[in-house]
C-alpha cells in the first residue's frame, strides 16, 4: 500500500494547506522563501523537501526559474509541458555531468592501484 503524504505543513501547531498557497498559472507563480513563509516552514529545503515528496506522490506542482522563479500548479498543457521539457533537460545535464565524474573516479581509482601495487612491488 502507497504511503499517503499529507500536503500540509505543521505552523505553529497548526495544520496549513501547501497547495492552497500554490497559485494556478506560470503567470502567478509564488517565491520559494514567500511559500516557505507563508507555510511556516523554517527553510527553503524543507519546502523543497515537501514539495518532492508531493510530487513523487503525484501532484502536479510546477517551478519555474524564469523571472524570478517560484511554483505553481498548471493551467494548461503548454504550462505543464514546459515544466516537463525543463525536468528533462535537467536530467540529461545531471547524467552527463555524473557520467563525467564516474569516468575521473575511475581514473583515480585505476591510479591509485597502479601505486600501490607499484610500491607492493619495490618493497
């Protein structure tokens, strides 16, 4: 069974509704630390946090980081379409940079057996 997570924030012993303070339209889109204030969170990463874990739950909550940033629900499918063009382009950007860094870890990895087995050798 899926774990149900709640999309309220706790404020002040008080339960709030993220997504009542996530406007609807890229056009209305809400500020980070503004949403992060308003919901009572303490840090920007613990918004994110939250917002990930809604997200993996399956709602739909839209960033942008076009004219200062912030979230926002879809109106329409171009709104959710770029979002998703924009994830996607993030992906392929974090893999070929993870790519890279395997292949240096590697590298250093092949190096450093190649000393000590080196100085195995000379002892």
């Amino acid at each position: 069974m899926a774990k149900k997570i709640p999309h309220k924030a706790i404020e002040g012993g008080e339960s709030v509704d993220i997504l009542s303070f996530i406007p609807m339209g890229e056009q209305n889109k809400v500020r980070s630390a503004d949403l992060a204030d308003r919901c009572g969170f303490g840090t920007i990463r613990q918004l994110q946090e939250r917002i990930e874990r809604l997200r993996r739950s399956g709602i739909i909550i839209c960033s942008s980081v076009r004219d200062g940033g912030g979230y926002y629900r879809p109106t329409d499918p171009n709104e959710l379409r770029r979002y998703v063009v924009t994830c996607q382009s993030r992906a392929l950007n974090s893999l070929a940079s993870l790519s890279a860094a395997r292949k240096q870890l590697r590298r250093l990895e092949r190096e450093i057996a190649d000393q000590t087995m080196i100085a195995e050798l000379g002892e």
